[in-house]
C-alpha cells in the first residue's frame, strides 16, 4: 500500500475505531507481533512489563480522561494502537504500528482520531514523550500541528500542541506548531511514567 493512498478506504476494509475490552486478545496478539525497535520506541523500556501494563490500562478507558484506539485491518487483526491519558485537560498520547503497516499513513490516521476524540472530550491540550531518533513519529506529530521542545535529555523532545476551543482563543498571535503554543508543565500520567525513561539493560 502506498503512503500516498488514502489509508482508510471502504474497499480496503481496514478502519481505526475504540478499544473494548474484548479487544484484549487481538491487542496481546498485536504486541507480541510488534519489532523490539518499535517496542522500545513505544515504551522507553525493554521486557514484558510495558506491553502488561499497556494491556491493562485497557479495561480503565472510560472515554475521557483515558481513551484508546485501534487500527484494524480487514481480517480484523490489530495493526495499530493510540491512547492517551488525561488530568486537568492535559492529555499524554502515544502510539505505535505494526512494521508492516509504517509508512502507509496509519500513525497519521491514529493521531488524527486521538486529536478529534480529546477535543470531543474537553481537553485543553495534547502531548507527547518522543525519542529524539524516532523521525517517523515526530514527523507524523509535525503534520498534525505539534510543536517540538527538549525533553529531559538529549534522547527525548516533547511535542505538544492546543485544542479547540483554546486553539481557536489563541490563533491570532501564532500558528500551531510554534514554541509559543506549548504549553506547561507537562505531567505524565502516573500509570506510564515508569515506561518513560529507562536505562538500556
């Protein structure tokens, strides 16, 4: 498929749509499939303790504060996986994609519903732990508006861009994108933050 396709099509058959918690099973079976690069740029981290605790943070996605999505293929595999977390409007995502679904604007498409979904939900703004190497992500988080600063160390930034209505309230002094739109602090959720930044064993 090309990345200059439409990614979601009605021939296709593929589609991004909530999480359920019956989902757990096709989202085990999705992580097992996932490359340890891609892993590593999901949760910081190397072993099985990550993929645990993404797949339990599945059964509290009340869808507000804590909201997961799926991409979903034809024959209804798993090849994709976005959520964010929400407190006092501020909301942290993250996602990955199957290997062999990068680069078909799958990530694109998983932002995009995470963007709608928090804006439908009342947050104020978005973002994102990122590592400095991963190119694809932050290009993906470009497309979408996000602006880009340091994170903690040289191997981290954080993207992060307002919502409406707050967008809307501020686009008169600068377009999404520009440092002046991100927003602080950035609080991570506490269920991920031992995900984050974790020495290389």
């Amino acid at each position: 498929m090309s990345a200059r396709q439409p990614w979601a099509t009605a021939e296709t058959g593929l589609c991004v749509r909530r999480a359920i918690s019956a989902d757990r099973a096709a989202l085990a079976d999705f992580l097992a499939a996932m490359d340890k690069d891609g892993l590593y740029e999901r949760h910081f981290a190397h072993g099985d303790a990550p993929n645990a605790a993404l797949l339990g943070r599945l059964a509290n996605a009340e869808g507000r504060n804590r909201v997961v999505l799926l991409g979903v293929g034809a024959d209804a595999t798993v090849i994709g996986h976005a959520e964010y977390v929400a407190e006092a409007g501020a909301a942290e995502f993250a996602l990955m994609v199957a290997p062999a679904w990068r680069d078909c604007g799958l990530g694109k498409a998983l932002l995009a519903a995470l963007l709608a979904a928090a804006t439908a939900a009342g947050q104020r703004e978005m973002h994102g732990l990122i590592q400095s190497t991963n190119t694809r992500a932050l290009m993906v988080a470009r497309k979408h508006g996000f602006g880009i600063r340091s994170g903690e160390d040289r191997r981290t930034v954080i993207v992060s861009r307002p919502l409406a209505p707050w967008l809307a309230a501020g686009s008169s002094e600068s377009e999404p994108g520009t440092t002046s739109d991100m927003l602080d602090p950035v609080h991570h959720d506490p269920d991920r933050t031992a995900l984050h930044p974790c020495p290389v064993p």
